[in-house]
C-alpha cells in the first residue's frame, strides 16, 4: 500500500506546479499582480504542496507526503534551472 501512497504522493506534487506553470504562460496573471516578482507564482504552489505535506504527516501518510515533497523538491530545482537563478 505504501508504493501506491507514493506514486499518488507524486501525482497530488505535480498538479500545484503544473497549475502554476499554466497560469505564467497562458494568462496575464503573473503580468497583472506580480511584476516585480517574477516567480511569485510559483512560490506559491511550493507553499501549497508544503502544506499538504503537512497535513499528510499529521494523518500519519508518510509516504504520500514523501511524494508530495520529492516532486515540490523537484519542481523548485527546474524553476531555478530555468529562470537561471533570477530569483
């Protein structure tokens, strides 16, 4: 049951980060409300998915929270690697 409790951890990680890369490139969002801080958005879901984490350790599923955690990990990383440290 733990793999599974991971491989869901990881699919629940991925929707935070994806919703914010949709919302930077397909709308003026980012534009609108954040022009001096150009991954504002992006911050804002590493936030999200640490606060499911939170609750996913307090429910005692450490291993959704693990996958929760190593895609956020992940995601931060390839943000970094994009905006070439122009943070």
């Amino acid at each position: 049951m733990q793999k599974k409790d991971f491989i869901l951890g990881m699919v629940i990680g991925v929707i935070a980060p994806l919703a914010s890369y949709l919302l930077t490139q397909y709308t003026s969002l980012q534009r609108d409300y954040f022009v001096e801080k150009p991954i504002a958005i992006h911050v804002l879901a590493a936030a999200i998915n640490l606060i499911v984490v939170r609750f996913a350790y307090r429910a005692g599923k450490e291993s959704l929270a693990k996958g929760v955690m190593l895609l956020t990990f992940l995601a931060m990383v390839v943000l970094i690697w994009l905006t070439k440290l122009k943070v």
